[in-house]
C-alpha cells in the first residue's frame, strides 16, 4: 500500500476505498447505483432482493425523528430475475458490487444467490431484517447456519453476513456464520423500535414496529463490531451511524476493515468523499500511514 492508499482488499476483492454504500438505500436500481459509484463510493451493496418481487408494506413505511430515521419497509424489491436487468446495466463500474440477498426459507434463499451469481462479485446475506415475518434470522444459531451453508452451496464467491443489534451473543452469531463458511460479517442492521402518535394512540408505522437508523445507532454498532471483532478471524464491516468521518475511524478502530454508508446519505451523496478525506486527513495528522494501523486500535486497552 502507498502511503496514505485508502486501497482495501477484502476477500479478495479490490477496493479503491473502504467506504461503501450501505444496503437498503439506493440500491434498486442501476442508474442509482451508478450515481452512488460516481460519489466516490469504494463498493457497492445493493437493497435486499428476493426471489419473488415484493411490494413491501403500505405507508407510512418512513418517518424521522430526532436526526434518526424509523422504517419499515418491508423489502421492497423487484425480485431477483428483474433485478439482473438492472446489474446488467452495471458491466462499465470496476468497483466490487455486492448483492444483498434475502429469503422466507433457505431454498428461496439460495435461488436468488444462483440466480445473482454471475452478475456481482459477493453476496450480503441480510440475516437481519426486522419489518417482516421472521427476518431477524440471526436470533437463531441453527438458522445462521443454514442459511450460511445453503448460500455457499450455490457460489463460490465471498458471502458476507449481516446481523442485527437485537440478538443475544452477537459475537457467538458471528462466529457461527464465520464456521458455516461466511467470509465476513457486516454490523449491524437498524435497531428496532416504533413510534406512537399520542394524539389517537395508533401506531404510525402501518407495519407498528420497524428499524432505527441514524447516527444515534454509531455507538450500538461499535460494541457489536467491538465484541465481533475479538470473535472471529474473518473481516467485520462496520455500519450503523456514519454521518461524518469521525463516526467512520471509531468504526475502524473497533475492528473494521471497512465501512458502510446508509441513512448517512440523507445529508448528501458528498458524504462518500468527505468520510474519504476525514479519514485521509486524520491519519496523516496523527501520523499513521494506513487504516490498517489504526483498525482494532481501541482492543489494545
Ligand atoms: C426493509 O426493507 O424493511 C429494510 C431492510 C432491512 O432492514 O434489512
């Protein structure tokens, strides 16, 4: 690596920076992918695809407060053989793309990752969906590994898997997807909650609960990477919270190898290269010559 070189490799794969787009925002769609890309992202995630397409639940399904956002989308997404159409749009972009999968079992899991193969470069797992039915598959160690298994049946390229704040032994999770063949986790997915309107007591989500995101969720998904990070021998992908390249070198220093933008973007698609030149700057201020001499740092106390 050249000195102050943000290149990242993570299995594998070529990153000309480690900040990526996070799942789940911008990522439907070809042209907004490529917009992204063109935003200085290193890498991108696509929103979560499942085999049949999927309307996702009736509005509200988004609301902020507080300088955090509260969804519960419902995965809305074309489904994976529309979704090829859009990936094909894709061929010029030499930034690795992710595909975040999803599925209600593990064999519709596995079509879309068949399917996906031969249009992305690795696969997200998203173990860890909470606006629908059973989507926190990582509250379960049996489930993680299955559906780890499962998706390696159908690739060979990387899988990474992402897990939800709201489990017990987040790090036993991870290690379980890492000896089910995972070859990174990413954390964390938004964190649960709802909203109430006070003036008729109702729910104002449609689906009542949902995910919160935001930077409020930056120190939750610390102590997850934190407590990953000393599990596993595999890379951790830190998200939750980054708005601004300080949230994005405490991510780093609790252990990852790279970052994830998602409700970040909501102040501007900029964000990609001001969490680049933060990172840039601050480590030539304090003298380091990588992020890999400041990844885990906060382990060392
Ligand atoms: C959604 O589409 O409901 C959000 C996806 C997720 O949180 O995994």
């Amino acid at each position: 690596m050249s000195f102050l070189d943000l290149e990242t490799q993570i299995n594998g794969l070529d990153f000309e920076n480690p900040v990526m787009l996070a799942a789940g925002i911008l990522g439907t769609t070809g042209s907004s992918l490529k917009n992204v890309s063109n935003h200085g992202a290193g890498g991108l995630v696509t929103k979560t695809i499942t085999k049949p397409p999927k309307k996702g639940h009736n509005g509200p399904v988004l609301l902020e407060a507080n300088s955090s956002y509260l969804n519960a989308m419902g995965l809305p997404n074309p489904g994976a053989s529309e979704f090829i159409e859009e990936l094909k749009d894709l061929k010029d972009i030499k930034k690795p793309i992710i595909a975040s999968v999803s599925g209600e079992k593990i064999e519709e899991l596995k079509e879309v990752v068949s399917l996906l193969n031969d249009y992305v470069d690795g696969f997200e797992v998203n173990l860890s969906c909470p606006n629908v039915e059973g989507g926190i598959i990582c509250k379960e160690s049996s489930l993680v590994e299955s559906y780890i298994i499962g998706a390696r049946k159908e690739t060979n390229k990387p899988i990474w898997a992402k897990l939800s704040p709201d489990i017990e032994e987040i790090d036993k999770k991870a290690k379980v997807a890492e000896k089910s063949g995972a070859n990174a986790i990413v954390a964390i997915n938004t964190v649960e909650g709802m909203e109430i309107d006070i003036k008729s007591g109702r729910p104002i989500l449609s689906n009542k609960k949902g995910g919160i995101s935001g930077e409020a969720i930056n120190p939750i998904a610390l102590k997850c990477v934190y407590d990953i990070y000393k599990a596993v021998e595999i890379p951790v992908i830190g998200v939750g919270g980054v708005y601004n390249w300080e949230n994005a070198i405490k991510l780093i220093m609790a252990g990852s190898s790279a970052i994830q933008i998602g409700s970040g973007i909501s102040k501007g698609l900029n964000i990609f290269e001001e969490v680049k030149k933060g990172i840039i700057e601050f480590l030539k201020k304090e003298g380091f010559n990588s992020i890999d001499e400041i990844k885990g740092i906060s382990h060392r106390y």
